[in-house]
C-alpha cells in the first residue's frame, strides 16, 4: 500500500457463489500449497452467496472477522488472517482488516461455503487492499484459502486445471448463459458434518480404489468437458452421477489416520440414499434428472430447464416424508465487486 496512505483504506464488499463439482478433486499432491491431484469441474450455484466486505485499518491490533453476524471460531479467524496475510505480502502491507461475512446459505451440509468464502474474501481483500489481479491469479490466490475456491472465480462454468504452483487456477469452461441448467439442492442436517474435506482429501490415497479412480478420471474429464459444450445432458448427467459415486466409494474406503475407530467415511444420510432411490425410479418414469454429492449430505439434482417445475414437484413429494429443504440455481456469476473498490 505504500508510504503515505491513510490509515483506514476504503472498505470494498464482493459477492460469491458456491461452486458444485461436477468432475471432484479429491486427494492433494501438495496439501500446503492446495496443490490437486487431478483437474476438476465445476458450476456456480447462482441460488447460493456470500458477501464479504474487507476493510484495511493500520490503527487495528489484530484482523477481525465477523461471520454470519457472530464472532468465528479461533480456527475460522486464523483460516482467514492467514489468507489476509497473503493479500498483504501481496501489497507490501502490514496493516491488519476488518472483514464482515455472510452466506446466504447453511454451512456443513454439502455446499461448499468454504469455496464462496475464499473466492468473496480473495476478491474484495485484494481490492481493499489496493490491488487489482488478474482472474487466473484471483483464482490462484483463492486457492490457497480453500482448494475449491478457485473455481468460484470464473462466471458460470470451470475447469480448475491441476498446474504446480501459480499456474493452478480455474478457467471458464462456458459462461452461464451458455446453458440453462436447473441445479436443485436438498439439504436435510445442517449441522457441520463430522470429517471435514481437509480431512477426506488426505486420507483418500488410502483407498485400495484411489489409483483406479485416478486412472478413470481423463476420460471423465473429457466426456464432462464435452457435454457441457455440447449441452449435451444425458451424457452429462450420467457421467457426473457415475463419477460422484466414485468419490464416495473413496470416502468409504478411506482409512482416517487420526480416527482408527472407523472404517470409512460416510457422508450420506439416511435421506441422501432415499434421495438416490427417488432419482433412479424418476428417471425410469421418463424424468430425466441425475444427481451429485459432495462432502456433505445434501443432493444435488441437474435437470434441463423444461424440467424444473416437474423435478420440483417430484421433491415436493418426496420431501414430504424425508424433511429437508430446497435451494434453486442455475449456472452463477463468478466473483464480483458489489461495493466500494
Ligand atoms: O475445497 P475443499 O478442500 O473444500 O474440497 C472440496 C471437495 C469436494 O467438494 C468434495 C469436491 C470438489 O471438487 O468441490
């Protein structure tokens, strides 16, 4: 920021969507520098935010962090002061920030609020801070926060390619408008799930399967890449069901180092299989809806535009007897500056 700037820089407010992995990274080849083991895909949930706002003042003792309008836990607040302290080795800064959060959203339940929370917080820290990046290196920076967060950077469509070191960033695969998809989330528990992603990325090579699934994933990758440009549905939805199983039988199969009282890692519950049973019986009925996880319990349900009111209608239903509750996205934004900046 340089000698003779005033104390209290501008506050500058950016806005964020959670991302859903439709190609998963799971496992690091290098867990300091959130370095990949294999490139991923993604889209941007526009029915989901976050909005930070960061405000750098010389006259603060200590970064402050206010998440959701509550104080955050010591290991959030030092999650974030880290990232800032990256913003200001960056700037050439010392002075410390005051950064107000807030999700539109419940966290721990499989929407990956850590992924809007980097990309919101790499944005408008940098911004705050006086710096203008370019989007590869937002994405890279965010990156380092939370992995995933990288791909919260670009609009609507991501690829997040595996790179070794700056050059791991996400690109745009397609701008949101390019396809209308409908992605409806079930969430039922919002309590923060027991193994966190951290978690589960270093105990996936432990999987007997976890090379197989490596090996599988170019051609995923490939045929991914190529239905999203295509739009071609069936062959997206399959693929990005078949391949989100595949994460889960990592997880299952896992060896959790620090906790050898369990054999796997089981992020589903009861209703995320009653979900999946509702799924394949829908689509033998003629709807053609495929669905996706992440680390967390919720469903994510892809459908073509045409469908939305007639898969929403078939939740309704089923929700009926399991709980839970519904949030509605198409492709989203990338990250944006809201205010200030
Ligand atoms: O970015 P992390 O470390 O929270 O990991 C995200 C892991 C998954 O959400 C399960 C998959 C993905 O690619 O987003």
């Amino acid at each position: 920021m340089g000698e003779g700037v005033k104390s209290r820089l501008p506050a500058v407010t950016a806005m964020a969507h959670p991302n859903l992995a439709l190609v998963k990274y799971w496992g690091q080849r290098d867990a300091a520098r959130q370095l990949p083991l294999n490139a991923s895909i993604s889209v941007n949930l526009s029915g989901a935010t976050t909005t930070t706002t960061v405000q750098f003042d010389a006259a603060l003792e200590q970064d402050e962090l206010e998440l959701n309008g509550a104080p955050p836990s010591p290991a959030a607040l030092a999650r974030v002061s880290a990232h800032l302290q990256r913003i200001r080795d960056l700037a050439g800064s010392t002075a410390c920030a005051r950064v107000r959060s807030r999700n539109s959203f419940p966290a721990g339940i499989g929407i990956a609020s850590s992924a809007a929370g980097f990309a919101a917080l790499t944005l408008a820290g940098t911004r705050a801070a006086g710096l203008t990046l370019e989007a590869r290196e937002l994405s890279a920076l965010a990156r380092l926060g939370s992995g995933s967060a990288c791909r919260s950077i670009p609009d609507g469509f991501a690829e997040w390619l595996v790179g070794s070191g700056e050059d791991s960033y996400a690109v745009q695969l397609a701008k949101p408008e390019h396809w209308n998809l409908q992605i409806v989330t079930v969430y039922f528990d919002p309590k923060p799930k027991a193994i966190s992603s951290l978690e589960g990325h270093r105990a996936a090579p432990s999987s007997p399967f976890f090379e197989a699934r490596l090996q599988q994933l170019g051609e995923t990758l490939n045929t991914v890449r190529r239905a999203v440009l295509e739009r071609d549905f069936g062959t997206l939805g399959m693929a990005v069901e078949r391949e989100a199983l595949s994460l889960h039988l990592i997880a299952m199969s896992s060896r959790v180092a620090e906790q050898p009282q369990l054999s796997g890692i089981y992020y589903w519950q009861p209703q995320t299989l009653a979900l999946i049973h509702a799924v394949q019986r829908w689509r033998t009925e003629g709807l053609e809806v495929y669905f996706t996880l992440d680390a967390g319990p919720a469903v994510h349900l892809l459908v073509e535009a045409a469908n939305r009111a007639a898969l929403l209608e078939a939740v309704g239903g089923a929700l009926g007897e399991l709980g839970g509750q519904v949030l509605v996205s198409a492709p989203g934004m990338g990250a944006r500056v809201v205010a200030g900046g």
